[in-house]
C-alpha cells in the first residue's frame, strides 16, 4: 500500500496491496487534537510528533491507550484512529565541532524506548519538558544513543538559515559533526527541494523527507510523502528510508521553495532582497543579512550532480494559502471531500464548483497545476501567491 507521512510539533505513501496511506495543528495544540487533525480532517496514514520525549506528552499517550483509544503496533508505531503515530524527538546540538546551533530529528519504535531516552536526555538537558532544547553533549554521543535504541537520526530542514545542519552548523560537510553511517535521512525543509538538494554529493545516497514541521493544526500535511510499504508501522518507515525489500519513498509533496521562508538572500531589517554578496543593504544601511538557502546550496555545490533515480517531487500549495478562503469555506470542503488532500489533487472543477464560487474553484485548480505566480520568502516570512 502507499501511506503519507508528515512530522509537526506539539509543537508516511500508499500499501504495496492495499488503499492510499496518508502522513503529516485553530484548536488547542495538544497530541490527541493532532492525531484527530491528521486522521480524520488531512487525510494522513502516519506522523511523527517530535514532542515525544516530553514526559507531558508520554502520559497523554499513555492515557489514550488506558482509555482504548489507542494501541502499540507490534512493529513500531502507535496506532489511534486512521493514523500512526511514530515517536519523535526534536533536539539542538551544539558541541565543539558545530559552528552553530543544528536541530536533529530522532524517531523511536515503542514507548518503552523513547521514555529510556527521555532519562538519559534529561541528564544533557536543562529542559526536557520543552521543544527543540539545546542538548549539552557531542553530536556523535547523541548519534550512539538514539542507534543503541533502535531509533532513527535525521538532521532537520538542513539549509535553513539559523539551527540548521548547512545554514549554521558546518562549514562545508557533515562529516565535521556527524558519524555519516548514523544518518538514516535528510529532511529538506520548506526553500529547499530534491533538485537543489542533489547539487550537493554527499547527500546523494541518503534518502531525502519533505516534512511539515507544523506549529499548528491548519499546517500538518503541507508537505509530506508518500510511502510504498506493507502497513503504516516504525519498521516500515525505517525499511523505506533505506529501500529494503520494496519499500521507498514514492514521491515528495512539498511546496515550491519560494513560498518557503528563507529561500531568498534578504535584508534582516527590512526584508529587501539582496545579492548574496552584499555588505550592508542599499535601502536602509542595515549590515545584518540573512542568507538565503538557494544561496547557500550555491556555495555548497560541488559540481556532482546527482545521477541517480529520485522519486518525483510533486509541489503542493496548501489551501490556507489562497486569500479568499476562510474556515467555514474549508468546512464545506472537507464536508464534500472528506481531507484537504483530496481537495487540492483529486477535486474536478466541476465538483469544487458545487461547493465553491467559480473564481475560488479555479484558483485551487491553479494551486494544483502550478500556474499562480509566487512572490519569493525570505529573512523569516513566507512567500506568498497572487489569484487572478
């Protein structure tokens, strides 16, 4: 089957036999809120909370499965509802051999495993109860933890700008900080995509994930992908990260880069867009620029383009971005189609405007196929999309 899996805060594609799998917070931004998001309004077969060694968040995991609203997968997971959750870690390094700050992912298989990582990250922690904190060790030592529990090491949105593998923490490779045969895969993050990644050789082997990284419930599912495995499980997700016996990425759904925030090289006072060279920016003298991650993916790149098979990256626009839709419009579409996913791939024309005024019916199908310009993000805000 195919199964789609996005990851967020509290802050996986389609089965080999079987019915599409989907993975990727407004209400509150609790876990059991989220799960309901992901499995009864986006559309999502799997996702990976990154809040899980939050003891807060063990319990509340803990009492859905007293209450029988959830259950442990024999292979990895948690199950509630349609969807599976994997449990995640969100986690900052800085050590020695860092030129800046770099957040990490790590995955664990059963609750058992992550509650003894939790332990042990509350020795190398001022915080554990909070998001992305700053873990006082080495690299490497965090790398031998998370694999001596079966876990899974993923640096996170690697290009961005500030706490990121490329945009801070190293000069020019990983290998300055990480064990590369640790490394089980490559988040991209929103200004990146596969084509800009791929410029650089040493990412060429890992398989790369197009992850939400949603703060809140309206942003799970807007990027993800789509995962030929058996079933939605830990075990599956690992085995498609390193393509065993059939399991793969299929495709990666993510946004055009332009609407990410820091594709662009830009100004930090005002926003302006400057060369990448630049000292200081002509329209307000502020020396204080913020490099953008094409930019930076430009000084990185060795010339070793990447030859191989990449599966298809497909982007996507959510629906929160057209200006005239509102909640009780999205209401009426989910109502109709069932999860936002549908609306924006699989709605004909014909059916959104039984539910849409005309104008806004085409704009979705513009979103679909690529066609409304983008005015490009940079310095922390969002690119942004002009309707017709």
């Amino acid at each position: 089957m195919n199964s789609y899996f996005a990851d967020m805060h509290i802050h996986i594609g389609r089965d080999m036999y079987g019915k599409p799998v989907k993975i990727t917070a407004s209400k509150t931004l609790t876990l059991t809120n989220i799960l309901e998001e992901a499995s009864r309004n986006k559309g999502i077969d799997i996702i990976g909370v990154i809040d899980c060694h939050a003891p807060a968040v063990q319990q509340e995991i803990k009492q859905l499965i007293n209450a029988g609203r959830a259950y442990e997968l024999q292979d990895g997971g948690i199950r509630f509802e349609n969807v599976v959750l994997v449990l995640g870690s969100e986690i900052e390094i800085y050590d020695e051999n860092c030129q800046g700050p770099i957040h990490i992912l790590a995955f664990f298989p059963t609750l058992s495993k992550i509650e003894v990582f939790s332990e042990w990250l509350a020795m190398n922690m001022k915080n554990i109860t909070l998001s992305s904190q700053r873990y006082y060790g080495s690299a490497k030592g965090l790398q031998y933890k998370v694999k001596e529990l079966e876990g899974l090491f993923i640096p996170a949105h690697v290009f961005t700008p500030f706490k990121s593998l490329y945009g801070k923490g190293v000069i020019k490779s990983l290998r300055e900080v990480f064990d590369p045969d640790l490394i089980d895969g490559i988040e991209l993050g929103l200004s990146s995509d596969t084509n800009m990644a791929d410029q650089i050789s040493e990412l060429h082997d890992y398989t790369f994930l197009t992850n939400s990284d949603a703060h809140s419930l309206p942003k799970i599912a807007r990027e993800y992908q789509e995962i030929t495995m058996l079933e939605p499980s830990f075990k599956e997700f690992n085995w498609s990260l390193h393509r065993v016996a059939g399991r793969e990425i299929k495709r990666n759904f993510g946004m055009n880069p332009q609407l990410g925030k820091y594709h662009t090289t830009v100004c930090s006072s005002c926003l302006k867009e400057l060369p990448v060279n630049a000292l200081a920016c002509k329209s307000c003298g502020c020396e204080k620029i913020i490099k953008g991650v094409f930019d930076r993916i430009q000084e990185l790149d060795d010339g070793k383009f990447n030859s191989k098979n990449r599966p298809p990256y497909l982007y996507q626009v959510p629906l929160e971005y057209l200006p005239s839709l509102g909640p009780k419009t999205m209401q009426k579409l989910l109502h109709r189609f069932g999860t936002e996913m549908n609306v924006i791939h699989h709605a004909s024309i014909e059916q959104l405007r039984q539910v849409v005024p005309e104008k806004l019916a085409h704009s979705i199908i513009q979103l679909r196929e690529g066609e409304l310009r983008i005015h490009a993000g940079g310095g922390g805000r969002y690119g942004s999309i002009e309707t017709s």
